[in-house]
C-alpha cells in the first residue's frame, strides 16, 4: 500500500469495480458484502494503486458524488498510452470532458468523468521540462495566465 489511498464512494460499488475493469484494467483484490448486498468494502488494483470502494449508505451519511452533485476532487492515472487509455474507458462508459492533448508541463493529458461521478485526469509524460520552462511554455499557449 502507498501512503494515501482514495477511498471511492459508488452508487453501485460492483458495477463501479466492474466499469474501472473494463476502463483502466484494474484487478480486484478484496470485497467485503454487507447488508442488502451492498459492498462495505471493495479494493482494487490499477497499476501500482490501490483503491478503496464502498456503496453509498445514505442513513450513514455515506454519499457518492452523483448524490453531491459532483466532486471537486480528481483522482490522476499516469499510463504509457493516454490516448489510448482515454478511448478505452469511454468506451467503457466514461464521459469525455477534455481529450489527451500536449500540455506545457511536458505530459499529453486528458480529463473524463466516469459513470459514478468520480472525475479522472490520464496523463501520458512526454519530456521533462525545467520549472522555467515550463512557465515558458505556459505564456505561450495560455497568454491570459500570468497576468494580473
């Protein structure tokens, strides 16, 4: 384990472990069943992460973000196709937000929002930029940043 791990809240844990299968090959390592079916505990694999799953219990004050109306929190992927990951995972049943680009920090880099609320950045990097240049390279494709 790392020393932070997300610890997902679903509307439909299963078929959350189920979609991040198809989209980001995850491996579920554990599943805990509770009351009425639900999952009290679920945990997968992607990559070198684990992530931590629960259904949503509302009488718990456990909500999921389609519940909240949305996350402000996003969870990054760093892959070695980010294009290709992307496709994947909306064809999986995410939803596109911003396909992979090249950024000026030096990472080709996409956003979607999977079919639970939970916002995902994928990043593929490219070359490795110095502080100074990627500041640089900044001023250059977004000119309104920086300015007063």
């Amino acid at each position: 384990m790392h020393s932070v791990t997300p610890h997902l809240v679903c509307d439909g844990a299963a078929d959350a472990i189920t979609f991040y299968t198809k989209a980001f090959n995850a491996v579920e390592s554990a599943r805990m069943p509770g009351p009425g079916g639900k999952i009290m505990h679920a945990q997968i694999k992607i990559g070198d992460s684990h992530i931590m799953l629960v259904d949503e219990f509302p009488d718990m004050g456990c909500f999921g973000p389609k519940h909240l109306k949305g996350s402000p929190v996003t969870l990054h992927l760093y892959v070695e196709d980010v294009d290709a990951v992307y496709q994947q995972a909306v064809q999986a049943g995410a939803s596109a937000k911003m396909p992979p680009a090249d950024m000026f920090w030096g990472d080709r880099y996409g956003v979607l929002v999977d079919p639970f609320g939970h916002n995902w950045s994928i990043a593929t990097h490219q070359r490795d930029l110095t502080p100074e240049q990627m500041q640089e390279e900044m001023q250059k494709t977004m000119p309104e940043c920086g300015k007063p």
